[in-house]
C-alpha cells in the first residue's frame, strides 16, 4: 500500500529540505517523490542532506504544475497550518494514516506539503479531499517542511504496520454472542466461588465487560477463557461433594 502513496513537494526553495525529506521517507518505507517546479533540483547539497536515500532523489518525478503532479491519484491530501475562510475537512496525521491505507490499496495518493514560507496556495488547497494539520505548541508553530514529513510518514508506516498484523492474526475476534455466553458464564463461576455476591454485585461485571471489550479477545483465547471457567466450575463441584 505504501507504494501507491507519493509525497508531493512544491516549489520548494531549498534543495537541502528535498533531501531530507528524502531521508525521511525511505526510514518509513516510503518511496515516490514528486517535485513541482523546485527551485534549485538537482543540487549537491539534496543528496548530501538525503543521506543514503539518494535512490529516491533519483527517482524523483518533477513536473512544472500541481495538476500533473496529481492527474491520476484517487486522493489527495494537502496539509495547511492555519484556518481557511471556508472550512475544510481537517485531518489530524494520524486521521490522515487511517484514510490513506485503505484508499491506497486500490489507487495512488498524493500528500501535498507547501512552500517554506507560504505552505500552499488556496487554489491548490482546494485540490485536495481533505487538509492536512500537524499540532504544534500555540508558541511556536513554525515546522520544517522535512519534518513535517517525517511525522506524517512515521503515521503512515505505523498504519501500515497495524494492517499487516491485522491481515496476519490466526483466529478472528470473538462475537458478540460469544462474548455474552462468556459473561454469562464468568459471572456463574464468580458467585459460585464467593467473589461476586449478588445482592450487592455494585459495578463488578460492568468493569469486567470493560475490561474484556477493550482487549477484544479472538475466538481462540475465548476458547481459552471458557476452558478456564469450565475448570473453575469442576473444582468447585467437586469441592462441595
């Protein structure tokens, strides 16, 4: 999926912020640069500040206009550090990283980082599906632009990363049905062996649902669990024989 994720810079002034943000894309798995009308590219000090990520450089596509840089890309998210007059749906990187992944299976996206001094026109930000905004401390909201992509690119690869061990997981959650006829059977077992009295149960099983929701077991480790009370209720039969 990430390969169908380009990172747009546009006309950028510095060849140094190229780059790095170079570099910060190959840490993340990143790979396809594209360069609208850069001001200094190629130039040495790119691939000094690129610091093994020179292949990227390489294989930067630059283009002299946003639309072409975009033509054939289902999404486009462009990232903005202020408000606009009309009201744009703002994501957050890692609302951003969520929307991309999946987007990014069946077609390529475009994340759009600005000019050093200006970010990106409103023409071009009117491009864009969704803007894009890193939250900074209110007393300094200045980011480099390699800087911000890396933060987006290290969202980007953390949800990728959550993807894999989603597709990977041997067993699937636990149904609603079953985790009822597990709560069910918990709260059996607990007053058979004195821990829950209920007359007085206050808020026992609502926090253990809680609790249960929240690690969201697979049917395997449910399994598990009712083998468990199971073994629980064969004890406590046989200790009242």
């Amino acid at each position: 999926m990430l390969k169908n994720i380009r990172i747009v810079l546009v006309n950028t002034s510095h060849p140094g912020n190229i780059g790095s943000a170079a570099r910060a894309m190959k840490t993340m798995g990143l790979t396809t640069l594209y360069l609208v009308a850069p001001k200094l590219f190629p130039h040495p000090k790119a691939v000094e500040m690129a610091t093994g990520a020179a292949d990227i450089l390489e294989k930067a596509i630059i283009v002299s206009d946003l639309k072409e840089a975009i033509s054939d890309c289902g999404l486009v998210v462009g990232t903005s550090a202020r408000s606009r007059t009309i009201p744009w749906p703002m994501l957050s990187p890692r609302q951003c990283a969520e929307k991309v992944l999946p987007e990014a299976a069946a077609s390529q996206v475009a994340i759009l980082f600005g000019r050093e001094q200006s970010g990106l026109t409103n023409d071009e930000l009117h491009c864009c599906h969704f803007h894009l905004q890193i939250p900074c401390d209110s007393s300094y909201t200045s980011l480099n632009v390699a800087a911000a992509v890396q933060v987006i690119a290290y969202e980007l690869h953390m949800a990728s990363l959550l993807e894999q061990t989603k597709e990977e997981w041997d067993y699937p959650c636990a149904t609603a049905g079953e985790m009822q006829g597990f709560y069910e059977h918990l709260e059996r077992v607990l007053i058979a062996i004195d821990f829950l009295n209920p007359n007085v149960p206050r808020q026992l099983m609502t926090r253990l649902k809680r609790l249960f929701n929240r690690a969201r077991p697979d049917a395997m480790e449910m399994n598990i669990l009712r083998g468990i009370l199971a073994a629980i209720d064969k004890k406590t039969i046989l200790g009242k024989l």
